[in-house]
C-alpha cells in the first residue's frame, strides 16, 4: 500500500489536472462573484459557490486520474508491478481524497480574497447574522461539501470502473448535483406514503453541503442532520466497497 502510495502521489504531481482543477475553480468562483447581482452575505457564506463547483471539478478530476490509466494501458503494468489490486484503488481514491482537501482549502482562501476585493468590511466574519457569524456558516458549509466529496468521489471511481467512459462519467456526476436533489424532492413528493424510504436515496445526500449551515434544508431533504451525514458516508461505503470488487474482477 505504501509503494502504491509513492506511486500514484508521483503520478498526480506530475501531471497537469491538479493545476487544471485549481485554475478552474479560480475562474468559476469569479464568474459567481461578478455574474451576481450583488455580492451578500449568503453568496460569501457559500463561498462564492465553492461546494458546487469543487464537487463538479472533483468528479472531473477523479474520473479522469483514472480513465487514463485504461486509455494509456498503464493499468497493465501497475497490475504487473502490484498483486494487490485493492492497494492500487485505494490509493488513488485517498490521493482524490487529500486533493480534494487541499481544494477546500484553497476555496476558503479564495473566498478571504474575494470579500475583500469586492466588499471590504462589510459582512464582518465575527459579527453574528441569523443562525452563525459568517466564519463559522463558511466553516460548516465547507465541511458539507468535504462530507459530500467523500460521497461522489467514491461514486466517480465506481462509475469510470463500471463503463470507462470518461465523458459518460462526467456527464453522470453533473446530473446528480444539478438535477439530482430536485428529482429527489420530486419523487417524494409524488409518493409521499413511501417518503421514509425514498428520502434515504442517494440523489438526496446532495442537501448535506447546505444543510449542516443551515437547519432549513431539512425540510427539502427531509433527513435530519445526523441522519444526512450518516447516509453519506454509508453510501460512500458501499460505493468505494462495489468498486474496489469491480476494480479487481474486471479484464483490462
């Protein structure tokens, strides 16, 4: 697991997606704080939207560390040099994991940037608006996307072992954040006689990045905030546990 480690660290290092990934979510939190019609605090405790657009570099990102592999046939030789196939997938899905980290944090930054730049002292991070200080909303709003990171990380790696298709990929994973939490609240509502069961679907895991932030979510996601986190990590579980087995059954 080490080597495999060292390995796929070298490998993404050397690579140019990382730095794809972070230019990428400079111009995207750019375009959110300039297309507004004004930046307010609610924008700035989102970070500029920082969450949604982590998720969707990530799933970008993630698929593609390892659609090359297939594309390039390099996944051949790291099977040759590795009898543990399981110590290669998880390898590179914590090296997703830590980048996608590194972005959050690299989102917050951005965020200290932008309110400076755009709105100076005004929306104070200490001062106290509705249910937190401003800080402390950005602060959980950033641990709601790491908790759904988790989450659609492991889906990505399930999906590009599944079909290898790195745009279908791609595709799958915008679905599930721009269109997944409305289909959800749709199908809900539609069977409400069955919503103790449907609100535990995995499209509906999107409302954590939001709801740890803000307690009204919980009326869209109808999962209360334990039970919100709990289901992701679950699912990510399940997911990361499916794709490991796929990983190593399937022919290259």
């Amino acid at each position: 697991m080490k080597n495999s480690l060292k390995q796929e660290f070298y490998k993404f290092r050397h690579q140019r997606i990382p730095l794809y990934g972070a230019v990428a979510l400079v111009v995207l939190m750019l375009y959110a704080a300039v297309s507004s019609t004004g930046v307010n605090r609610m924008i700035i405790a989102q970070g500029f939207g920082a969450g949604q657009w982590i998720t969707i570099i990530m799933i970008t990102v993630a698929s593609t560390f390892v659609a090359m592999e297939y594309q390039n046939r390099t996944i051949m030789t790291l099977f040759y040099k590795s009898s543990n196939k399981s110590a290669i997938y998880f390898a590179k899905l914590i090296v997703m994991l830590i980048y996608g980290v590194l972005m959050l944090i690299f989102g917050m930054f951005l965020t200290v940037i932008l309110k400076a730049v755009m709105v100076g002292g005004k929306y104070r991070w200490g001062e106290p608006y509705g249910q937190h200080r401003l800080w402390i909303d950005l602060l959980l709003n950033t641990t709601g996307t790491l908790i759904y990171l988790i989450f659609i990380i492991a889906v990505a790696f399930l999906l590009i072992v599944l079909i290898r298709v790195n745009a279908a990929v791609v595709g799958i994973g915008l679905v599930i954040i721009f269109m997944g939490a409305d289909f959800s609240s749709l199908v809900m509502s539609a069977l409400p006689h069955f919503g103790a069961i449907i609100k535990w679907n995995p499209l509906n895991m999107v409302f954590v990045i939001n709801q740890l932030a803000n307690s009204s979510y919980e009326k869209f996601s109808n999962l209360s905030l334990p039970q919100i986190i709990t289901g992701n990590l679950i699912y990510a579980v399940i997911f990361i546990a499916i794709g490991d087995a796929l990983f190593k059954s399937r022919r290259v």
